[in-house]
C-alpha cells in the first residue's frame, strides 16, 4: 500500500512538472494585422485562370484551386496577382471563407 502511494505522489509531482512546463513555454499568437483571428489566412500568386475556376501557389508549394464565387464581384483578379485566402481554422481543407486581392 505504501508503495503504491510513493509511486502516485512521485506520478502526480512529475504530472505538474509537465504541466508548469507546458503553461510556461508556449508561445503566444500573434495576429499579422488581419482583423479575425478565427481564420486562417494564407497567400497565394494566381499561376492561371480557366474559365471560373482560378489555380494559385503559395511561398511554401502548396497549390489551391477555387471559383470565382469565392471571389467579392468588384474586384478583378489576373494571372500573378497576390491574394489572400481565409479558411476556417477547423477546416482547413474545405473550409475556404473567401478570397481578398492583397
């Protein structure tokens, strides 16, 4: 029985240990001047555009294709133009919000 509580004491010390560590060492968001952090915001250079549907890259590789029902009406997106595009944090893969010229 003594045992037994040795070892959950010695559990429970190194539990908050980790916990300490964890809650001291993380590093704080830093919202890059866009006004929602609920999104997650990545850009992409348009490489072409096919009819309504627009192929873009992002810095890192990563290719995106999206419509144009994405797009505000108003605003008129070409070949090599920057954009931005929101996605909801959750989900990422499916979860494209909108689409904003930079």
């Amino acid at each position: 029985m003594r045992k037994r509580i040795i070892i959950l004491a010695i559990l429970l010390s190194i539990l908050s240990v980790l916990f300490i560590v964890k809650t001291q060492t993380t590093t704080p968001v830093i919202n890059q001047g866009h006004d929602s952090s609920e999104y997650k915001i990545v850009e992409y250079k348009i490489t072409e555009i096919d009819g309504n549907q627009f192929y873009g890259k992002s810095e890192d590789g990563t290719k995106i294709v999206f419509s144009a029902e994405s797009i505000d009406s108003s605003v008129t997106i070409q070949v090599d133009d920057v954009v931005l595009v929101y996605f909801e944090k959750d989900n990422i893969g499916k979860g494209l919000v909108k689409v904003e010229k930079k």
